[in-house]
C-alpha cells in the first residue's frame, strides 16, 4: 500500500515516475497531487462511458491528444 493518499494500491508506482507524478524517489509535488487529482475527476466523468463502449462493442482503444 502506498504512503500517499492519492495514489490507489493498484497503480504502478513505476509507471507513475515515468510519467513523472511521481518523483524519482516516489515522492509527488503539490503540482502533479493537482494534476492527478484532475486526472481522476476526469475518469470518474468517463467511466460509466467507456463501460458501455465495452459492453457494446467488447474492446475500446483510447488515445492521448493532450498538450
């Protein structure tokens, strides 16, 4: 389980240094605790959608076209 509220025990500490949220040291900064907290808002907003893309169509691809 991770020591950050934030991050949920399923995620990949790994990948999240990656995509720098989280900082070499496993860390996160008061700007990508901001940024995740909107990431999440986000996916909360989407979910129920993409669930019935799954249920209707069985496979889903997204795409980042972020800046």
């Amino acid at each position: 389980m991770s020591l950050i509220p934030e991050i949920k025990p399923q995620q990949s500490i790994e990948l999240l240094k990656e995509l720098h949220i989280l900082t070499r040291d496993g860390k996160i900064n008061q700007d990508t605790r901001r940024k995740l907290k909107q990431v999440y808002h986000l996916y909360q907003f989407i979910e129920p959608l993409l669930q019935d893309v799954l249920n209707d169509k069985g496979e889903l691809t997204l795409a980042d076209h972020g800046a």
